[in-house]
C-alpha cells in the first residue's frame, strides 16, 4: 500500500516524461486518467495529494505510483499508529474504505482551526446549484 503523506511532491517534469514516452501529450494523460487539469496542477503544485488521482495516473501509465513521486521523505513512524488504526476499523466494518477511514483519521489529527479553514476552503471551491 503506498502511503500519501502531507510532505510528498509529485513531478512534473517525470509525469511528462512518462507519457511522452507511451506517445501520450499531457491533456491526452489526462483524459485517458480522468483526472482533471486542476486536480493535475494541485497534485504537482501542493504538498498533499488525492490519492484517486494518483492511483488514476499510475494505472494509465502503466506504473506505481511511487514512480510519479519527486522524493518520498523517510517514513514517519508516527503514522504507524494511525495506518493500524484505520486497517483495524476498515477490518471491523467491511463496507468502509481503508483509504477513506485513514484520511478521516488524518484530519481528525489537524487542530479544529486547522479542519475549519480545510473546509472553508473547499466550501469555496465547491460549484453553487
């Protein structure tokens, strides 16, 4: 299982490359993915990733994800704890995702604050009906 951590970049420049090597321009990645050009540019741009997109990216290009990855920092033994947990819950409850169980756990480590302006910030994002 590849872990997204807060501190990963993604590159570009390796993204590119991959495609161009499969004979794939990168709008044609990305509609072959169905990964949005903003989801791109937040992937490449941000500290955090979706792991969906990555996942998407990775598959259409035909390697792991850890193959799309700038540097991976040294693992951080304090998510451990967390990752158990959420294997633990997703065990005892069939119907969840792991990955969904985990980032809960993730953000639910984010001070109230901190989850607050997370929110606000894709409550503005988010289209009006």
């Amino acid at each position: 299982m590849f872990w997204y951590t807060r501190d990963m970049r993604f590159s570009a420049e390796r993204i590119r490359e991959l495609a161009a090597s499969r004979g794939l321009s990168l709008s044609a990645l990305l509609r072959a993915a169905g990964v949005s050009r903003t989801a791109y540019y937040s992937l490449v741009r941000k500290k955090s990733a979706f792991p969906q997109s990555v996942r998407r990216l990775a598959d259409t290009l035909g390697v792991l994800e850890t193959e799309l990855v700038a540097s991976v920092p040294p693992v951080r033994n304090e998510l451990d704890p967390v990752v158990a947990e959420a294997r633990r819950i997703s065990a005892k409850h069939p119907g969840l995702e792991f990955e969904n169980v985990w980032h809960t756990l993730l953000v639910l480590r984010e001070t109230p604050l901190a989850r607050l302006q997370g929110s606000l910030r894709r409550g503005r994002a988010a289209p009006l009906w």
